[in-house]
C-alpha cells in the first residue's frame, strides 16, 4: 500500500457521521461489520491488542476536498477541513492489516460525535471482556510525539507502558514519542475501566477541526513502518483498569503531578520549529459579539492558523458555553463534582482526585461549533 495514495484517496472528501459507509470500497476487503456499523477484524488467534481508528470527520456537511502539498506537508485549500483526523490513524491501520501484524482492528463511528460507535462496543465488553485483550491503542494524536497517559477521565495507562511502547517507537527511527498526560478523548477512552493500557499515538496532524488542518505525510509513512515493527504482544503490562487514579504516577518527565500543557502550536517542542518554518504570530483584536448586546470581546489569536489563545466573552456566553460542556462531560461519562468555566479554560472538580484542566481550543475536539462565532467576527473584520 502506498500511504501517501491511500491517504490522499481516503480525503478526497468529507465523511460527517452518518456517511461513514461510503468509505467501505477504500477499506479492506476482509472487514466485518458489527451490530452497530462499526467495521472490524481479527488477525491472529489470540492477539493482545485492540488498534483502533475512526471512521467519520469533524464537519457536519459532506465536502470535496481540494490538497494543496507543500513539501512533506498536505493541507487543503482552506475552504474545508482536511480530515487528517482520522484518516491518519485509518491509513495507520489498514497498513497493519496489510501486514499481517496480530490485533483487534476496530474502525469506530461517531467518534466526533460522542465516541458513538466505541461506546456501544465497550458497553458489551464491560459485561464480558475478552480476556486476551490487554491493550487498546488509538491512532488519532495530534503531533508527533505524544505516547497519551491520561484523557480526560483520568489515567488511561500505565507510566511504565508508555516509556517502554515510546522505546520502541524512537528505536531505531527518527522520532521522539514520550509520555504525555495531555489528552483530551478518543475512542480508546471507553475501554479504560475494562482493559489495563489504553492509549493515543501521534500521527503527524495539526489544527484538527479547521480549515487550517495539516497532515505531515513523511511521518505518516514512517510511523506506518514503524508499528509493524513492534511486538506489541510484548508490551509492559501494569495498570489495574480498576484503580484509575488520574495523579499516581511520576517520572523524569515529570508527568503526573499536574495538568503540563504541551501545546504543538507555541514552538515549545524543537522537533515541530524544524519542521514549521511559519511560526505563531500572536493578534489581539476587538470583536462584537451580536448574540450578547454587542458585547465587546478581546481575542487573541494565532493570526496564520486563527487557533483562539484567550478571549473575554460576556458572562451570558460563558455560561452557556459551560452548560453545553457539562452536557458534552455527561455524554462521555466522565465523573466530576464541579465544573468552572471562564471561558478560556475548564476546570474539572473531584473530590477524589486532584483538578483537571482543559483549554478552550481543545474542547473543540468535541465541541465543534464551539469558536464559530468568533471565526465568523474575526473573518469579516479581516475582510472588511
């Protein structure tokens, strides 16, 4: 399989929930089909881990998408998003299949919706598990280093699990894979209470969920070679999925003892400077917010990716916002005592845990619709 082709077929167009299907002729011959339209298969007798990907993309309208590539980069015109999330990860496993490397395959749906499709999965399997499987990694990281500990129900594999799958990832390659507690959700979040390690790769995308989307196709491809690679069979193995304490683990990375913020975009990583010579460009600007009285809102944003960095919305808004987010934290069963919500960041409260903190631009990993109307102001001033 030529990675680059199939992921430049495999976005050709948008794939809202509910269109998932048409993609069935790009997809493996041998997929079966589960009583809730997810796609899968089995390679091996008794494989150890559950890889899984996911079908659907961040848009609501079914789009052509027109590439633009630069380089390693593949971007799109700017009128859609690229769907690098999730075909990334899809190419990722459909090149596994292709090399017969032992596993679970699961290619969810409606994981832009709620995790649909690997909700209803993990509801069967809470009431029997299977008792072979140990691990259930996800291909849908943004950038390229990050080995997810923890999403946003709290620690979803073992500290000792993420150095030693990071080992062997850099073994012999050109990256630099690490713990990261930094995750927000995906699809292996659904399995944390019923299998031991669960966990999200980087797969080279950027800007998830906009039209700046990007995909580093040189990565994919050396990642796709990568996995192959590893005897996933031999990982280390140690959390017990029935104690997920989201703070009970440290290391040299210092992951663990807080929310550490790593964010892809600000240049904090040397690895992503080399690769993006455009850097952040910080713009702060004034905008009215129609829906509240005209109310002036301050943003600053990123002025060649529009990524939103701080804003002060009208405390009408803030509270609405936090309603659709408790609603969002409620559909992902995520426990919590307490929310607060400034409108830039979230905290999570729990009277058995240490607090929990999310950005505003990575609660639009499910909150899609969550800055349109701040890109719709900052749109028309720019033309204006």
């Amino acid at each position: 399989m030529n990675v680059k082709e199939k992921f430049l077929e495999l976005t050709k167009r948008t794939y809202p929930h509910g269109t998932e299907d048409q993609l069935i002729e790009l997809l493996p011959s041998q997929l079966q089909k589960d009583q809730f339209g997810n796609y899968f298969v089995q390679i091996g007798d008794k494989p150890t881990t559950m890889f899984t990907c996911h079908l659907d993309t961040a848009s609501y309208d079914q789009n052509d998408v027109n590439h633009v590539i630069k380089g390693d980069m593949i971007y799109t015109d700017g009128k859609t998003i690229l769907g690098a999330d999730d075909k990334a990860g899809v190419v990722v496993l459909m090149y596994m299949i292709e090399h017969n490397v032992s596993g679970l395959y699961y290619f969810f749906l409606g994981e832009e919706r709620g995790c649909i499709g690997s909700k209803k999965v993990a509801d069967i399997h809470k009431l029997e598990p299977i008792e072979y499987i140990t691990k259930v990694v996800s291909f849908d990281r943004r950038g390229y280093d990050s080995v997810i500990t923890h999403q946003m129900s709290g620690r979803c594999c073992s500290q000792e699990f993420a150095k030693d799958l990071s080992h062997k990832l850099n073994q012999n390659a050109d990256f630099r894979y690490q713990p990261d507690s930094t995750g927000i959700y995906t699809d292996s979040a659904q399995f944390v209470d019923i299998y031991s390690e669960c966990t999200n790769i980087s797969v080279g995308y950027h800007n998830e969920h906009t039209k700046s989307e990007s995909q580093n196709i040189d990565h994919l491809v050396k990642l796709c070679e990568k996995v192959t690679l590893i005897n996933w069979d031999t990982l280390v193995v140690s959390r017990d999925p029935k104690k997920n304490s989201y703070y009970d683990y440290e290391d040299e990375y210092g992951y663990g003892i807080g929310y550490n913020y790593r964010s892809e975009y600000k240049g904090t990583s040397t690895y992503i400077d080399n690769i993006f010579e455009e850097k952040s460009v910080e713009v702060r600007t004034t905008i009215l917010d129609t829906e509240y009285y005209g109310h002036e809102t301050s943003v600053t944003y990123d002025y060649n990716t529009l990524e939103i960095i701080k804003i002060t919305p009208h405390v009408e808004r803030i509270q609405k916002e936090k309603e659709s987010i408790e609603r969002l934290l409620d559909s992902l069963n995520v426990d919590f005592d307490e929310t607060r919500w400034d409108g830039n960041m979230l905290t999570i409260k729990s009277l058995n845990d240490k607090d929990t903190y999310v950005y505003r631009n990575e609660l639009t990993e499910y909150l899609t619709n969550l800055n349109d109307w701040i890109e719709t102001e900052l749109k028309y001033n720019s033309i204006s």
